[in-house]
C-alpha cells in the first residue's frame, strides 16, 4: 500500500518542518509515503470569500486523488478513533489489499463539501481545534504511531 498526505499550504514555522520532516521519513520505513503540498488560494485579497477559496482548493485536491485511492479526510466534524483505532484502520487497508490510501487536511479555511464527500472516512484529530499546521504534525505522529502499533515496537508503549 503507499500512503499518500494532500496538504494545502506550506508550513511556516521551522519546529513544525523539522517535526513533518522527521515523520514523514520514519514513516517511510514501513510503506512509501509521499506528503504533496499545495498553494494556498489568496482569491480576493483581504476581503476573500471563505466559501470561494474552499471551492478552489477543492477542485486541486481531488485532481491529484487517483480514483481507486481509499481517502481519509481529516475535518474537526469527524469520527474521533484512537491510536490503536487508527492502527487497526491501517492494518486492514493493508491486509485488504488497498492500492493506495490518501489522507487530506485542508488550509486554513478547511475542505470543501466536494471533498468531503470523496472521503471513505472523515477523521477528526480532536474536539479541539488546531491549525492545519499543527494538524499535519500531529496526523504525521499518529501514522507513525499506528505503524510501530502494528508492528508491536515500543514507541506506543513508552
């Protein structure tokens, strides 16, 4: 299976690069993964339409999901799971055979409906509410996380 994160925006501070930088190539270990970042649309300048640039971002988004992919949209409206939750999601795609699974946070003004609806799950990291920044952290850590779950190492357990 390869594993595949859709991201919109760069990340703006150092700490949160070398965080991503640092999962994304221990993640790597156990699967090919590759982290696609897509530009922010400024439509509007300063008195820009939310709806208008979710729309936008949207459509780049689904133009680079390959329609076999299994999605997995991240979105605060989701289903919480837990680490081993997120494991056992992972495990069974794997055993089952998934080609591909693509997992997507969105910019700051979050996903589309488009989007949404292309998920297989929509995922929520927590009741709170982060960045799109710090979510890509986070989401990075919880899918290293869920594979050293599978694979019984130590990492979840210290």
């Amino acid at each position: 299976m390869k594993l595949k994160l859709i991201c919109v925006g760069k990340l703006s501070e150092p700490f949160l690069r070398e965080g991503a930088d640092e999962y994304s190539s221990r993640l790597k270990r156990y699967l090919p993964f590759s982290c696609l970042e897509l530009k922010e649309e400024k439509a509007g300048g300063k008195k820009a339409d939310p709806r208008v640039i979710r729309e936008l971002e949207g459509e780049k988004i689904l133009a680079k999901i390959p329609p076999e992919a299994f999605v997995v949209v991240l979105d605060e409206r989701g289903i919480g799971l837990t680490s081993e939750g997120l494991a056992d999601l992972l495990g069974r795609h794997m055993v089952q055979g998934t080609s591909e699974l693509v997992a997507v946070i969105g910019g700051a003004y979050g996903l589309s409906d488009k989007v949404r609806q292309r998920g297989g799950l929509i995922l929520s990291l927590s009741a709170m509410t982060f960045t799109h920044q710090m979510a890509r952290l986070f989401f990075l850590e919880q899918l290293y996380r869920g594979f050293t779950i599978i694979r019984n190492e130590p990492y979840h357990n210290r």
